[in-house]
C-alpha cells in the first residue's frame, strides 16, 4: 500500500441522480464538509487523520492503488447490500408483522425520531473520533439489535433497539458519503480523469447494488411466509375502508403467521445484517482523509442546529419547501405502512407483500436512473408535475378502490406507479436543494432531513390509529399543500434569476 498521503484538492459535491433513502440523506453533511480544508503529509497506514507537511514538498500519491480503491467500492456497496435487505425488508412487514398495540408503527416512527437527533449532532463526533471504517460497522450494530428485538417484538424491546439504530443511521451513511468521496478524488488523481464524474460513478455503483436488497429481503419474507395451502380471504374491510383494530378483530389469517416461519425470517435477516459487519470489519480498509480533523469536529456542538434553523428563518424559498419535503416523507411511510398492510396483506395476505414491494422498489430505482438522466434535457419542472399528478390521481383512486382477491395485477402496477413518483420527488426534490441552497447546502440539507424525517415520524405515529381513508385525505391534503408552494419556490426562482439578469444588463 502506498503510505504517500494524498494531494491537496477541493472535491466538489456528488449530485449522483439515483434515489437516495430517507436515511440516505444524512449523507451530505459530511460530503459537504469534506470539501472544504485538506492536508498534505506522510501517515502511516492506521491513521485515521492527516498530517500537514511543508508546503515545499512536491509530488504526493493517493494512499491507495487503484485495485485496492475499486475493491474497498466494492466491500462498501455489498455490506451495505446485505445490511439493507434485512432493515428494508423488516420495515416493509412492520405494520403487518408487529401489529398489536402498534408496536411496528412506533417503532418506525422511532426510528426517524432518533434520526433528527443524530443528524444534528453525531456524525462529525463520531467520525473524527473512530474513522470511516470502524463508524460503519459499530453504526451497523444497532441494526443488528433491531433485528434481534423482532424475536420478541413488544415495546419494551423494540422502542430502544429503534432509538439505537436511528442514533445510528446517520453516522453510518455520512461515513460511507466521505469514504466513498475520498476514494472517488483519489481515483480520478490516478486515471487523470474528472473528479465529479468519477465520484458520480462510484455512487452510481453502490447504489445500482443497494437498490437490489429491496428484491432479496422482500423476496425471502414472500417465499418463507407462503403457506402450504391456499388461505381464502375472509377480511371483508381491505382499502380504504381498513382500520387498525380490522387485522386483529376479523379472524383473518392473512396477517397471521407461525412463530416458526417468523423466527425463520427475523433469523435470516439478523444473519444478513450480521455479515455485512463482517464484511466491513475484515474487508473494507482504513484511509486517512485529505481532510483535516478539526478540534471542533471531536466536540459535542449544536452548530448544525443553530445554523439549520437560522437557515429557515431567513429564507422564504426554504420556507415554502417544507410542505413538498414532508410529503416526501409522508408518501414514503404511507407506502410502507399503509399500503403494505391496509391493501396487500389484508387482501392478498402477507406472503404476497414481497413480491409487491420488489415491483415497487425495481420501478423505483429504473426511474430514479432514467429520469436523472432525462432531467439534464427538459428540465425538472414537468418531472414534479409528473409526480403531482401520479400520486393525486393514485390517492384518488385508493379511495375508491375495493380491493378483491383476483386483482393481484392491479396491486403490481400501482405499486410500480407509486414508485415512479417517488423516484421523481427523492430525486428531483435532492436537487432542487443542491441547486437552490448551493451557497449554504449544510444547512439546506440539514432542513432536508428534519422536515423529511417529522413526516416519516407522524405518519407512522397515527398509523394504527386512523382508518386508511383518513389518511389518504391527509396525504392529499398535504400533496395539495406541497403543490402550491413548491410553484411558489419556482415563481420566486424565476423572479430572482430575472432580477439578476436586469442588472447584469445594466
């Protein structure tokens, strides 16, 4: 290995195009503060920060080759893979699996709960203090202790692994963001070749193999929860018309399952998740980031906080992009909550919620990389019309749909049109913040987070107290919200630019 350290650069921001999770966005503040300070100098292969060298010294190497760079993009894309195929899965049956006494929904909600939290105060903490390396898999664990709570899924057992894993999460992808930057930068010094594009590549990688733990894990649950015979549908209040208390009172089996075939699934995700840690502990490498550690970064601090709600106080744009950034995560939990239990498992039972869910997630992620590509041509604005439109009209028709068994073509193509609206908003609504926020992106998308993760929270909060009808009014309520404002932030968009224009010419 070349213990060269790496040259001094200014690495610009990643706009990769394929859909980022929810938990996916506690990426960019780390990314975002890695561009800035770096430092030249000798460092031993274990270091976890740089060392600054006289500025007379002249040519620097990367401290990896381009085998071992291309191998630890690889290591980084399958352990989050196999991590991933267990949690999505999991958070998919939730509200299904978990139902009583609400325990999967709060857990949920928990979960995102715990995650505003962590964004505005850990990852700098925890990454300065332990590296990229080691913050992933210690990160890793509190989803191996959510996996291990499903074995005996009451409140007393979920709430804390949900609260562990969302102080987790975002030290763990902000980790991931900065290893996978600062491998892109070295790579592109390697091969002479463009940086952004470089590090748009290795982003492309990893998430064309993320996005498939959606087709395992839900492939699994389907295949293990299949029942031996044919089980006819006695629920009678699928839909819109479905309450909570419908799954537990009707007698149905279609949301009943052996503790066999659960213990079964729990296991299978719990070992998922506890080979990603392994991959990463043995496989992935250390690095020593161009970036400086700053004394400041190994502190506890609520600078984040502060400047996020500064931020939103003193602009009108990111003002009016609260009611869209919420839907983005009320649309999102209604999916995996609502969806998932009120139609699938109560009208085709909980062994075909996997297969729906792949349809869902493959649509997702095909869109997500088509329609990145296609924005650079028309522009973003009918693609946020698309998605308005797509899911209005879905809404609408959730409302007026019974679902029966006998339909199950239906239950594809809605999902897989769902999932092309939500590939528009994840992606799309990503951008419009990188574009709009370029100056103060830390704070943009600190807001990005917050507002995303309240939506996550509250909807999965009220989900096993509202009838779905309910709900649905509340996700057309707050779309038709998001609709009006989101013009508005374009409208002021224009004024600005056209402002901008006039005294140019002047």
């Amino acid at each position: 290995m070349d213990e060269d350290s790496p040259t001094h650069t200014d690495k610009p921001s990643p706009t990769h195009t394929d859909k980022p999770s929810p938990l996916e966005m506690v990426d960019v503040n780390l990314h975002n503060s890695s561009k800035d300070g770096h430092s030249n100098g000798k460092v031993k292969d274990d270091e976890v920060t740089s060392k600054k060298v006289s500025p007379e010294a002249q040519d620097y190497k990367p401290f990896m080759g381009m085998k071992q760079i291309l191998k630890n993009v690889f290591v980084v894309s399958l352990a989050f893979t196999f991590l991933f195929t267990a949690f999505n899965s999991m958070a998919n049956l939730q509200t299904s699996l978990n139902k009583e006494d609400g325990v999967g929904a709060w857990s949920l909600s928990t979960i995102y709960v715990s995650l505003i939290v962590s964004c505005m105060f850990l990852p700098n903490f925890i990454i300065s203090r332990l590296g990229c390396k080691w913050t992933i898999p210690i990160s890793m664990v509190g989803y191996i202790l959510y996996m291990c709570a499903n074995f005996y899924a009451v409140k007393g057992t979920m709430i804390p692994a949900s609260i562990i894993l969302g102080l987790g999460a975002a030290p763990l992808w902000s980790a991931k963001c900065t290893y996978l930057t600062q491998l892109g930068v070295w790579y592109a010094k390697l091969t002479k070749q463009d940086q952004d594009g470089i590090i748009n590549t290795f982003f492309g990688f990893f998430f064309l193999f993320f996005q498939t733990s959606q087709i395992w894990g839900n492939l699994i649950s389907s295949l293990v929860f299949t029942p031996d015979k044919s089980n006819g549908t006695e629920t009678k209040q699928c839909g819109a018309s479905f309450c909570p208390e419908v799954a537990t009172t009707n007698g149905s089996d279609n949301f009943s399952q052996t503790s066999d075939k659960v213990y079964t699934v729990c296991g299978i995700y719990l070992a998922s998740a506890v080979i990603a840690v392994i991959i990463v502990s043995i496989f992935l490498d250390r690095i020593v980031l161009d970036k400086e550690t700053s004394e400041e970064d190994r502190k506890l601090s609520p600078k984040l906080l502060i400047s996020t709600f500064r931020h939103l106080f003193s602009s009108p744009l990111q003002a009016m992009l609260i009611p869209i950034t919420i839907y983005s995560g009320v649309e999102q939990a209604f999916m995996g909550g609502d969806f998932t239990k009120a139609y699938i498992s109560c009208t085709l039972g909980i062994w075909n919620l996997g297969y729906v869910m792949i349809c869902y997630g493959v649509a997702d992620a095909l869109c997500s990389i088509l329609f990145g590509r296609l924005v650079v041509y028309i522009g973003h604005i009918p693609f946020f019309i698309f998605a308005f439109i797509n899911h209005g009209a879905l809404q609408i028709a959730f409302l007026l749909w019974s679902p029966q068994e006998g339909q199950e073509v239906i239950f594809y193509v809605c999902a897989a049109l769902w999932g092309m609206g939500d590939a528009v908003i994840q992606t799309q609504l990503n951008a419009l913040y990188g574009h709009l926020f370029s100056d103060k992106a830390e704070a943009g998308f600190a807001n990005y987070r917050l507002w995303e993760s309240l939506g996550f929270a509250v909807t999965y909060a009220y989900n096993d107290y509202l009838c779905t009808d309910t709900k649905l009014y509340v996700c057309l309520g707050v779309l038709g919200t998001s609709v009006i404002c989101y013009f508005i932030v374009e409208l002021m968009s224009w004024r600005a630019k056209k402002t901008s224009l006039d005294i140019t010419k002047q």
